[in-house]
C-alpha cells in the first residue's frame, strides 16, 4: 500500500515563496474572467425569453454567492485591482507594444465604470435585502436613466477585451495555441455579441411590458429600495470612486516622486561594451535604460522574463549587483547559464556603474531590405536558385525556452540574408528555417553564379561567426545545407489580393531544393550542379564529380559536392584572375 506524506513545513515555505506576482495575477485574472463569462452566458438567454433569464441568473447567483466561491471572487476582485494598481506605479517604460498599455489601461478602468452597478445591485442586496435582478435591472437603465445601460454595456466590452489581451498573452506560448487560436477567435467575437444581443432583446421585453400592472409587481420598495436608500448607495458609490482614482493618482504621484529620489539620489553610468555609454537613474533596469535611450536590444517576450534574449555578461566584479530574483533565476537556470556574471537585462538593476556586453545582438536588418524591387513581373528568364536550410532546428527547440529557439533561427537567417545581399542576391522566401534566394535579377548569367557560389561561401563564415558568437548557449555548433542551381524559371507576383509576393517558379528552383537535401546524404555542405559550375567558369577539375538522381527526372544530373563552403570564395576569385 502506498502512503502519501504531507508536505513539511519547509517544502510549504518554499512553494509559497516560488509563487511570483504574474502567477498570482493570472490566477486572479482568470477567475474573475470566469465569472465574466458565467455572466455573458447568463445574458445570452435572453435571446430565449425573460423566464430563461430569471433561470439563468438564480443558477449563476446559487454558484458564485456559495459563500467559499463568494470569498475566493471577491479576494481576486482586489488583488486584482491593487495588482493593476501596483503594474501602473511599477511599470518605469512605457515602449512596449500598444497592446500591453491599453490592457493596462482598459483593465484599471473597470473598476470605475461598473462599481455604480455593483453597488446598486449587490450593495444594495446585502444592505437592505433589493432584490433587483434582470427586469428591475433593465427598468432602471433601460426606462429611468438610459445612459446606465450604454455604461454598462461599455464596461462589458471593456472587460471582456481586458480579459481576451491577458488570455493571449498567457495562452500564446502554449504548444496548442497556434492550433486553437482559430476556435479562440470565434469565441473572442460570437460569446459579446450574442451577450449584448440578450441583454438588447431583455430590455425590449421590459420597455414593452411596461404598464402600470408591470411595475406593482416588478418596481416595488421591497425590489427596488426607497429614495433615501438609493441616496446611500451613490454616496458609497462617490466614496469609492474618491477612493479608487485617489489610489491611482498617489500611484502617479509615487511614480514621479521616484523619478525624482533617482535622480537626486545619482545617476549611474551604463557601459555597452561597444564604447557606447548611457547616464540613467539608479533603479532602471538594463533593457529600460537600452529603450530609454534608444540603444538597440534584444528582447523578444518584451521584459517579462519569459525568455533569455535579453541576456547580458558582465564586465568585471558582479558581486555589488542585486542577487537574482526567483523568476530570473529561473529562466537563467533552464537554458544552463551558471556563470554570475551573466543576468537578463530585464531584470537587473544596478545601483552602481555598470559595463557589460549583450550576448544577443538585436537582429535589425530586413531580409529584403537591401533588394530592388524587380520590375520584370510575369518574365520567364534564367535565375540561379539557392536553398539554404538549418540542419537539426528541431532537436535544438527540444530544450530550448521558445523565444530562444526562435531568435536563434532568425540569427541564421539573418547572417544568410546577409551573405546573399553582401553577395547581389535577394532573400526571397523563408519557409520554417530554410530560406531561398535568387541571383540574376540585375545581373548577367556568368555574375549570377559567382554571386551564388561567393553567397555561400560567406554563408558558411558568417554561421562560423556565429556559432562562436553562440558558442555558450549551443550545445553543438548550427550546421546547414546549401543546394544551387540555375535555368529557366517564371518569376512574377504569386499570390492573393493583399497577400501577394515576388518568387521564382519552375524546374530550376525545384532542382535547387532537391539539391539542398543531397547534402544530408552526401556528407557536404553544399551541393552546385555541373551547369553553374560552368558558368560560373570554375575548371573541371576544381570540385568532385557525383551522378544523382533527381527526384521527379528521368535522366540523372551531374553535381559538384563542396565539403567546406568557405573554398568556393577562393575557387570564384582564382578564375577571375586568370580570365584577367
């Protein structure tokens, strides 16, 4: 028999002390968007009937009045709302997306617009026993102060979309997400819409029925409270709204009297490494001192320490620096990096001069930012076509936060782009972490091959470049297959409406990728066929001969192996000279 031992103390102690700020704010967030469902399903019935209604709400009040569902609700209710609070004074940089400060915003507005309605209803409940549900709800904003119902159905919306924001931002890293977003869409849009429409049929219902009879039975005292209570209930509701803009203005206040005890408390410097040096207050972290003053630095999750992008080592002693907080220890320890001297930009804040250096240089260069924009659209004429692929992403993604692995792909894209525009090509499709560019848009046949030949040649420096440049973070150096060859193909734009793109078509690109796939079996790092070789006029001597089948051919091919792509640069350049 198994016997199951209760947690000690210790193990308690810890777990409690692990539970960061962002979990306890997704744990809030996510109750209180279940009840914010529970409530637009509620009002959903009303599309049905008033009964259907009536039924609904006696079935959502029975749940969320349980008196343990009742305190875990209203606990979330405020620290939810003291957490947005403590995001508007913490948050020092406000460059992040636009969603993040309009979820900050929309989410500390709700409290203000719905607490007249909370009040009225719950308040009112609680203190004098009202009964108001949906037709004495309706009643009240839909016949006596119509403007009540354009504010709630404002603050609906706002929460809703408050709650969708928070739900992207958790969800979105979820493996499952990119396949579910399609279904979350749906319900983003169909679940508000057929709320409101309830809640529109409900109040016609109600603006229809109302008679004299109507209102014995459904706006008495004992259902809708005397005008003595009402005066109550606002003034608690004034009280309230004092309070809670009060709170968010001392947070503001807070915010500048910070600013200003930073500064007159000193600046500090923070040095780059590269002879770049910034002059911040004390208490900004690095990313915030980098955006402040617009140094370019990587960061793919946007500061939440829910990558390792912003990863920088320290330039001398690190121990004055702020021991590592449990999140950054974290994300430090799953991609293995022990050294001290290594910390997440975001996180760190130095209260003394700093310099260090950034171990993931922002990828800023465009893929095709340096191509012309090729006017010959619908033209069948000889290209040269390059495959390039990044050998084993797969097994590198297997350990690897997701913003890592993604940013590594771009870093190899980026030096391959590089090496093709360096070269006179163009980058133009990326497909997963393979990539195909073509030569011989402004340029004659002979020129087209030797730029391919030269691109791939860099290829292979710029990924030696940047393997040492990853040499801590990889556990075996970025490896990559290259496929080149060159015929007749249709370039033109391919596509539909707004989603239309410049690419190549035909045999030549096909016989290119089918190339770029040898290299696995061939053991090499790139694979040229014979007709680039000879146009490029390389000897025929000057590569190793292999006789392929071509998948999709009938005749086989002769191709030239290149076992070390750096050769090619120097192969192009000794006939140069001597054609010279």
């Amino acid at each position: 028999m198994t016997h199951i031992t209760a947690p000690t103390r210790e193990q308690i102690t810890t777990f409690i002390r692990g539970i960061s700020l962002r979990q306890v704010r997704l744990v809030s967030g996510v109750i209180l968007f279940a009840y914010l469902l529970s409530h637009f399903l509620n009002h959903a019935l009303g599309n049905i009937s008033m009964e259907a209604l009536a039924k609904g709400v006696t079935l959502h009040t029975l749940f969320w009045q349980f008196l343990p569902v009742a305190i875990l609700f209203y606990t979330a209710c405020l620290v939810h709302t003291g957490l947005g609070i403590w995001a508007l004074y913490e948050r020092r940089q406000f460059r992040w997306k636009a969603i993040e400060p309009i979820q900050l915003v929309l989410g500390l507005s709700i409290p203000a617009l719905v607490v007249s309605h909370v009040i009225g209803v719950r308040l009112g409940q609680t203190l004098y026993g009202h009964e108001k549900l949906y037709p004495q709800v309706f009643f009240a904003y839909w016949i006596s102060t119509p403007y009540k119902a354009w504010l709630l159905t404002a603050v609906l919306d706002i929460s809703w979309v408050h709650g969708c924001i928070g739900l992207y931002f958790w969800l979105r890293m979820k493996a499952f997400y990119k396949k579910a977003a399609p279904f979350l869409l749906a319900a983003a849009v169909l679940v508000p819409t057929i709320a409101m429409l309830g809640l529109y049929q409900g109040g016609r219902n109600v603006m229809d029925s109302d008679s004299l009879e109507w209102r014995r039975d459904n706006v008495t005292q004992r259902q809708m409270g005397t005008r003595a209570q009402g005066q109550v209930l606002e003034r608690a509701t004034d009280y309230f709204l004092i309070g809670y803009l009060g709170l968010i203005g001392l947070a503001l206040l807070a915010k500048g009297g910070r600013a200003l005890y930073e500064r007159r408390g000193g600046m500090i410097n923070l040095s780059y490494g590269n002879g770049r040096t910034v002059r911040v207050p004390r208490g900004l972290s690095v990313l915030e001192a980098s955006l402040r003053n617009n140094v370019p630095h990587a960061s793919v999750c946007g500061g939440r320490a829910r990558c390792s992008t912003c990863r920088i080592r320290i330039i001398g002693d690190c121990s004055a620096l702020p021991e590592p907080s449990q999140r950054e220890a974290f994300v430090l320890g799953r991609v293995g990096a022990s050294d001290p001297s290594i910390r997440l930009a975001c996180q760190l804040r130095p209260g003394c001069d700093l310099s260090f250096f950034q171990l993931f240089l922002p990828h800023t260069m465009s893929a095709n930012a340096h191509a012309s924009n090729p006017t010959r659209i619908g033209q069948e004429r000889y290209l040269v076509s390059m495959f390039v692929d990044m050998r084993g992403s797969t097994k590198l993604a297997e350990k690897r936060l997701p913003f890592d692995t993604v940013f590594i792909v771009n870093r190899f894209l980026g030096a391959v782009s590089q090496a093709v525009l360096e070269s006179g090509g163009m980058p133009n499709q990326f497909v997963g972490d393979g990539m195909l560019a073509l030569f011989g848009l402004t340029s004659s046949r002979p020129e087209a091959c030797r730029q391919a030949l030269n691109a791939a040649s860099m290829i292979a420096a710029n990924v030696d470049e940047l393997n040492k440049f990853l040499e801590h973070d990889l556990r075996e150096p970025i490896r990559f297959g290259i496929g080149i060859h060159g015929g007749e193909v249709i370039v033109g734009d391919i596509g539909y409406r707004d989603h239309m793109v410049f690419t190549a078509l035909g045999d030549a690109v096909n016989v290119a990728a089918r190339l770029q796939d040898m290299t696995k079996s061939l053991s090499c790092e790139a694979v040229v066929s014979d007709e680039v070789r000879v146009t490029a006029g390389l000897a025929a001597d000057a590569l190793p001969q292999q006789e392929v089948a071509i998948r999709g051919r009938n005749e086989p091919m002769i191709v030239r192996t290149v076992t070390d792509a750096r050769a090619l640069s120097a192969l192009v350049n000794e006939e140069k000279s001597v054609a010279a």
